[in-house]
C-alpha cells in the first residue's frame, strides 16, 4: 500500500499532534512552521488537559509522557462571586469510563508539551520539517492547515468564516499563589468575566483573567505588585498572589467557525485556524486534539473506502467535528452570557443552577462530563 503525502503547515499544538498522529497512520508527512523550534517553545501558557484529550493521547502513545510533565488536579471549584454561591466538582463526580482516575484534569505547560511533541517529531523518520513552504501543493494527497487564529491558508483557500469578537479580553500570566487546598483549580464567575486558576507545579498558577478591554489595558499598565495586590483583593479561600512568574500575556477573545468548501476536496483547516470560542472551561486546546483524532481516523484505510466517502473527506469531517464544536461555541457563550454581569434578573437562575450542581451528584456529573469527556465519548478501547 503507497504511502499517502501530507502536507501540514503550522507546528503549534495542533499541527505537530496531527504530524505525529498521521506519520503514524501510513503517511509521509511535510510540517511547515516559519518559528524557530526555541519561538514555539517560548509562549508562557498553561492549558487545561480533560479525560477526553488523556484517552486520546493514550491511543497515540504519549500519555505516559505528558502525565510526567502535566499536573494533576484532584477538585475543581466552580464560584460566582456575585451571587456567593458556588460548588466543588470532585474526582469521584467522574463517569464510569474514568473510574480509574483519580485526577479531574491536567494542567500542562505549554513549552513541556511542545518539547514533549517536538522531540517525539525530531525523532519521527516520516516527517521532514521545512521553514519555508517551497512545495507544491498538487504533489499532496492532502494538505491540512493548522496555522492558528489568523490562518493565512484558511484566507488563501476562501474559506467562509463567521467570527465575533467578545467585547472581553484577558490577560493570562503564571504567578505563585499561597494559601490555595492542594491540587484545586478554580473557575470563578465575575461581572466583569471569568477568572481561570490552574494550578501547576510548586504553588505556581496560570492565571487567566477576564475583562473589559478598557479594563485588560489598565492591568497591563500596572507594575508586578499592583497587579499581584489588585489580584488578591478578588481570590477566594484567603489566597494570595505572590509572584508573577514570566511574561504576562493578553488576548482578545472570538466566537468563529469556518464551513467547509465543498472544492476543496483535498484541503482542510482545522484545530484554532477552523474554529475558536471563549476559553472558559478551558476547552480549546481539547477540541483540537479531537480534531485531530478525528482526521487520523477518516484518513486511515482511506483504500478501502468507498469513492464516494474518498471523495467526501472535507464534508464527512465536517459532519463528525461540527455537533462538538457548535455545542462548545454555545454553551460557552451561555456561560459568559450568564455569569458575566450584574443584572439581578439572573440571580435566580444562577442560584437555582448553582443549587442544584451542589445537590444532585447526578446533575454535577452530567454537565462536568460534557466539559471533560466532550460530547462524543472517545472510549478508544482497542
Ligand atoms: C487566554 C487563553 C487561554 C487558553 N486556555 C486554554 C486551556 O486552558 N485549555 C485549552 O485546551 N485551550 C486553551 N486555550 C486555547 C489554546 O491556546 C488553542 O486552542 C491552541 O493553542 C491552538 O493550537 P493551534 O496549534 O491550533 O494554533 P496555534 O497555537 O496558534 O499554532 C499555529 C502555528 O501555525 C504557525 N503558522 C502561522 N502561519 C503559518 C503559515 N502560513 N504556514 C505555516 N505555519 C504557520 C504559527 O507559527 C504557529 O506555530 C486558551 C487560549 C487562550 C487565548
């Protein structure tokens, strides 16, 4: 059986899985990334890890490695300041096909994952790196962009995109937290949006911090200390911020999702390039692991497929991706919609909400399954 040619442009989180993924699947692949290796290691970023990516990276072989690297936590606590209401969610609120976790998540940095996935390509005879794209895409069987946000690829190829920018923005950077329950992140409701803990290593914490963008370019004009004291008059559970640990980092924050071009049979975007929304509940990343996932499945096998599925590929992962990805675009946009203000006539739903996840472990682990396990379930035994 010939071997398939892929071409991949953008080695970020998405891209590289997607390489190793597909070099292991019968394909030659060519990974197109402009940065050097040390610019793509150098972002300071944290990125929650749910059951769902932990199945996947099994099935790929690099989970023993990431849980090296990754930190787990134990409880999760979900606030809204406005109404001081909140609940834990706990590891045993885990479905049955986690049963043997005793984790509710990960957290990983971003330069311990790309390390963990750059050297594991370095190391991949089926995969040739290039800093500039000299090829012809006419010599692929397919190429797949995975060039992030502001997808060049996704502009060249015509791609329609509805995107919506939310009027919030953050600013995320590490700091060391005290006084905190061990192995405990935090997600916390605010008017003015969401304030993300993630805790990783040594007391340290990837704040991600929500606002208006009037409020986001004040925090940035603030020294270290000002920041860490303006900080700690908001944390819960008596923390207090001490330390900001490397770089801050803003972003804006979007609502967008690309439709497929039904004659572009052979080229595909996928992972932030196809789609993004609020990182709230910390999903992003998650859903381009199940991307990728997805396009290593339909792109197996492909010989023993029918013509018409062949000829399909664009539309038949379209279909599989699309039921996750919407749902994640609104119920994410429900939370920020919900939480994300002042308006009393909210208070009740999100009373009753809160309520109720406190009460019925049911309820709890229904909702906090969708987050962790997605919609599909990805039970991935073999
Ligand atoms: C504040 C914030 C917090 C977040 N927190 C979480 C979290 O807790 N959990 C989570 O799962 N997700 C989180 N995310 C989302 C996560 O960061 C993204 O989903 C993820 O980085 C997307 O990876 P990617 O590889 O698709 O894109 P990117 O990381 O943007 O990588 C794209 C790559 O393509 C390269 N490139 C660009 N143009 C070209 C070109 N023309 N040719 C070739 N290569 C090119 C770039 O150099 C880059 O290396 C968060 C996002 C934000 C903004």
């Amino acid at each position: 059986m010939a071997k398939k040619n892929i071409k991949i442009l953008g080695s970020g989180p998405t891209g590289s899985l997607l390489a190793l993924n597909l070099a292991s699947k019968d394909c030659n692949v060519i990974l197109i990334e402009p940065l050097e290796e040390k610019d793509l290691l150098s972002k300071d970023k944290g990125y929650a890890i749910t059951q769902s990516s932990r199945r996947i990276f099994e099935k790929f072989g690099l989970w023993e490695l990431i849980e090296k690297s990754a930190y787990g936590f134990t409880t999760l606590s979900i606030m809204d300041q406005e109404i001081s209401s909140s609940v834990i969610v706990r590891a045993n609120d885990l479905k049955k096909l986690n049963d043997k976790q005793i984790n509710l998540g990960w957290v990983i940095d971003h330069r311990d994952l790309m390390k963990i996935l750059l050297d594991s390509i370095n190391s991949n005879r089926y995969i040739n790196k290039f800093k500039v794209d000299s090829t012809d895409d006419k010599t692929f069987d397919f190429v797949l962009a995975a060039d992030g946000r502001d997808s060049s690829s996704r502009k060249k190829w015509k791609i329609r995109y509805f995107k919506k920018f939310y009027n919030q923005r953050c600013i995320s950077f590490k700091a060391i937290l005290k006084g905190a329950p061990q192995k405990r992140a935090y997600e916390i409701f605010r008017h003015e949006g969401p304030l993300a803990l993630l805790p990783l290593k040594n007391c340290t914490y990837q704040v991600i911090w929500f606002s208006s963008i009037a409020d986001t370019q004040q925090k940035l004009s603030l020294s270290d200390d000002e920041l860490l004291n303006r900080l700690s008059l908001i944390l819960p559970d008596k923390i207090i911020a001490e330390k900001v640990v490397g770089a801050i980092s803003n972003y804006s924050v979007a609502k967008a999702f690309a439709l497929p071009k039904l004659t572009n049979i052979r080229k595909l975007i996928i992972g932030d390039s196809a789609h993004s929304f609020h990182p709230v509940g910390g999903q992003g990343l998650n859903s381009c692991i199940r991307d990728v996932y997805e396009i290593g499945e339909i792109l197996n096998n492909l010989e023993n497929k029918s013509n018409l599925y062949r000829k399909f590929i664009h539309l038949n992962y379209f279909l599989k991706r699309s039921n996750d990805i919407i749902s994640l675009i609104f119920f994410t946009d429900f939370l920020i919609k919900l939480f994300s203000n002042k308006i009393k006539v909210t208070y009740p739903l999100r009373n009753f909400i809160f309520y109720f996840l406190r009460k019925i472990k049911f309820i709890r682990s229904n909702v906090f399954s969708l987050m962790t396990d997605s919609i599909k379930r990805y039970k991935l035994d073999n």
